[in-house]
C-alpha cells in the first residue's frame, strides 16, 4: 500500500467509524426531525417534555425511567412513546438522535457518559455531575466527542446574563472585587423543604431499585429514598448543587471567572429537622484568583429576599434578579457621567438553543465547560461543609468522594 493509499484507507476508515459511531444527528438537515429520548422523567423530566414538545420539529420518541409510574405518565401524555426501565435500552435505539437526561444527581455520571458514548447529543441537568472526578471525566468525555452537549443551566440563556457580559465588557462596572449571591424559601410550619410524597405504588414490583441505586451499596427497597434522593449526600449534593450552581454558573458566565482556589461552607440542618442529611441553611464563601470573594447564602425559612445576584464593581452595581431584566447603578464617584439602566436583552429559549445547535453543530449557551466549572464549585463547598475547613482546588481534586 502506497502511502497516498493508506491515508485514504485510514480517511475512510475513519469516516467509516464516525458513521457508525455518529449515525443520526451528524447527518440532519434543518427540516429533519430530531428524535429525542429522555432518562429520567420524573418532576423536572416533566417540565422539559413539555418545554421539548414545544420546539419545533422534534419528536420525543422513547423515556427510561426507573419507576413505572414515570413511564405511563409518558405514555399517556406521547402517545406511541417507548418506554424502558433500563436506559441502556433506549441509548440502543439507532432512532433517537439527541437524549435529556432528568435523572438524579448520583445517575448523572452514568447517563452522561453512555449517552455520549452511545453517539447521541445531549442535554444534560444540573448539576453536572455529583462530584469532582465524575466532572473530569464527563468533561474530558464532551471534549473528545463531537456532540452537543447543553448543560441545563437555563439562566445562561437569559437576557440579564448577554446584558451583565456586555455591561461588564463596556467597562461599565470597573474592577470587581466582591459578588453577593443568596436564596431563600419558606414553607408552612411542619413541612419540610423538598419533601415529597410518597405513591402508593411506588413498590418494589414497580421499581428498577438497582438501576436506581447505580452502584451505591445494595440494600432492601427503599421508596421513601427513591423519591427523596434530594435529602441525602449519597444520592444528591443539597442546595449548592440544586440552587448555588445556577447562580454561581451566572456569575462565573458573567465575570468570566476561573475556576474557585478555594471555598469555605458553614451552615447545617437548622430549619428541617425530619432526618435529612443535606444543610438547610448555608454560608458560602468561594475566593477567586482574580481578587474576587464570591458569596452565597440560603435559607429554607425565610424567603423575604428571595433570590438574587449582586456584582460590586468601583464603577457600577449589578443587581440580577432571576427572569428579571438585570439592573445597573453607577458609582458616581467613579463614572459620573454613567446613568441607572436596565438590561433590555430578551430571554432565548434554552431548549430551543440546544436544538438550534443539535442542527448548526455549533456551541449552545451552556456548555459542559461552564457544566464543569460550576459542578466545582459545588463540590469544594460541599467538601469544606463536610470537612469543616478552608477547602483548595487542589485539596478538593484529591479527594476521594465520600457521602
Ligand atoms: N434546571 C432546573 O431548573 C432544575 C429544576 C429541578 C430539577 N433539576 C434537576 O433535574 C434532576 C432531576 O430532579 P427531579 O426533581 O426531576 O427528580 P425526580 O426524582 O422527580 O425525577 C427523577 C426521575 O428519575 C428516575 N430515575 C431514578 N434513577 C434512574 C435511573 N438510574 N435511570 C432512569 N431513571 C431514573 C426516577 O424514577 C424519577 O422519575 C436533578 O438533577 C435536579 O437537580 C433541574
């Protein structure tokens, strides 16, 4: 074989592997359909079928999901809809191009990897992952494949966040040396934040318990956990990986900033005393290497101040409520001639953007990149809660996961 025709060969035989390994999506003209699977439809599943449906020229064809219930909810409401209880099945189907992923933080790893491996674009729930070494890994993984791959950060395809780029960009804020982010909620007295029902038939016949435990130490079915995933290190990463990681996403987004060099956490189970293990009220403090102390609060029993992000910078104010245009103050002593405003940038539909991209092949507005960087932020808190001191980026990435 001469050289001309071993390149060839190993051209095409490349070409070769990336059409069998790419067999859909790679191929989709604007007016395709895109064939969609879901993993995981239980609550938030729900919100983004309904929001999937809506983007035109998708088809959602098949959901896995664990519970049996989750899977005759989808077929009541798609008619023709497959159904597995083992999402292996529906990442087989050659018929599904792109594929949500809504399952619990403990299964994100698994899905994100299969899915990718498996040739498909994705979309992909916070948090990435639920701790570092799975971030590196799903990470590294998006880097070497060519899907696309949307991290469902929803507020990076806000409004406020092009608004707060280009603000900062303009020079409208100065230099930034301190962030001020919280959220709060409130429930009635007696019932706990998260906590949900459990079904009836939520039993072990109607359950995959050990797809759903996902290599966590095997024990006797407990439905009570598989609802309640949230409250428990084991399977979840409490209200920084449900709540702080959307904001710290938009902050990071907004002052482009690298990943933390360090965190400290305090807080603890305050408010919820109904055997949960994840904190109720939490004080974070991430330091940047870019001279700035980025702060978060939450609160499970006062939701007074909502939520919000707050950008102190010695020319200007950013103040960004969430589906709120972001509002800006000048400081005067600084900038005199700069004027109180708000951001006029319109939302984009984040689903949309990912679909959009799945037929561009360009980058959506959230990519594993900002996925990863806010998952480690997440979890150098989270690892500085449980350690009870000043956690590094270095400490943390040596750390084996624990709950
Ligand atoms: N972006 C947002 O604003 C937002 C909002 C809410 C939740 N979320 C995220 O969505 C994810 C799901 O949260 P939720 O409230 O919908 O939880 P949920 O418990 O209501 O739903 C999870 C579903 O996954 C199923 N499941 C469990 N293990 C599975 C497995 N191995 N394979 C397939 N299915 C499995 C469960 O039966 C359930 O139906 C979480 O990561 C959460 O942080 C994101």
């Amino acid at each position: 074989m001469t050289d001309h025709t071993r390149r060839t060969f190993l051209k095409q035989a490349a070409i070769g592997a990336a059409v069998l390994a790419y067999p859909a999506s790679s191929v989709l003209g604007a007016n395709d359909r895109i064939r969609v699977g879901m993993i995981g439809v239980g609550d938030r599943g729900n919100d983004l079928l309904g929001q999937i449906r809506g983007v035109h020229g998708v088809e959602v064809v098949a959901m896995a999901d664990v519970y049996s219930r989750r899977r005759d909810e989808a077929k009541s409401k798609v008619p023709g809809i497959q159904t597995f209880d083992d999402h292996r099945r529906l990442l087989d189907m050659k018929d599904v191009d792109a594929v949500i992923v809504a399952s619990p933080l403990h299964c994100h790893v698994r899905h994100f990897l299969d899915t990718l491996a498996a040739g498909k674009d994705l979309y992909a729930e916070k948090t990435m992952t639920w701790s570092i070494p799975e971030a590196d890994k799903c990470f590294a993984a998006a880097k070497e494949s060519n899907r696309v791959v949307q991290i469902g950060l929803q507020h990076q395809s806000s409004g406020a966040q092009m608004d707060a780029r280009q603000m900062i960009k303009d020079g409208w804020v100065g230099k930034v040396t301190s962030v001020e982010a919280w959220m709060s909620r409130n429930t009635p007295r007696g019932k706990g934040q998260w906590v949900r029902p459990v079904p009836s038939d939520c039993t072990a016949q109607n359950v995959n318990w050990s797809a759903f435990l996902n290599g966590r130490p095997d024990r006797p079915f407990d439905p009570f956990k598989l609802i309640n995933w949230r409250l428990f290190w084991e399977f979840a990463g409490g209200n920084c990986a449900e709540n702080m990681v959307h904001q710290i996403a938009w902050i990071m987004g907004a002052l482009d900033l690298p990943l933390p060099s360090a965190a400290y956490m305090s807080g603890g189970v305050f408010s919820e005393k109904d055997g949960r293990e994840v904190p109720d009220t939490i004080a974070v403090t991430l330091d940047f290497p870019k001279d700035i102390v980025v702060t978060w609060q939450s609160s499970f029993s006062n939701k007074h101040y909502d939520m919000a992000d707050r950008i102190l910078g010695s020319d200007g104010t950013l103040e960004h409520h969430f589906e709120e245009a972001i509002e800006y103050w000048p400081e005067k002593i600084n900038r005199p001639s700069g004027e109180a405003t708000k951001g006029s940038s319109h939302n984009q539909n984040h689903m949309q953007n990912w679909i959009d991209c799945v037929r561009s092949r360009s980058t959506p507005n959230a990519p594993p990149e900002i996925g990863y960087r806010s998952a480690l932020a997440v979890h150098m808190a989270n690892l500085s809660y449980k350690k009870k001191q000043r956690v590094t980026l270095e400490e943390a990435k040596a750390v084996t996961p624990d709950y």
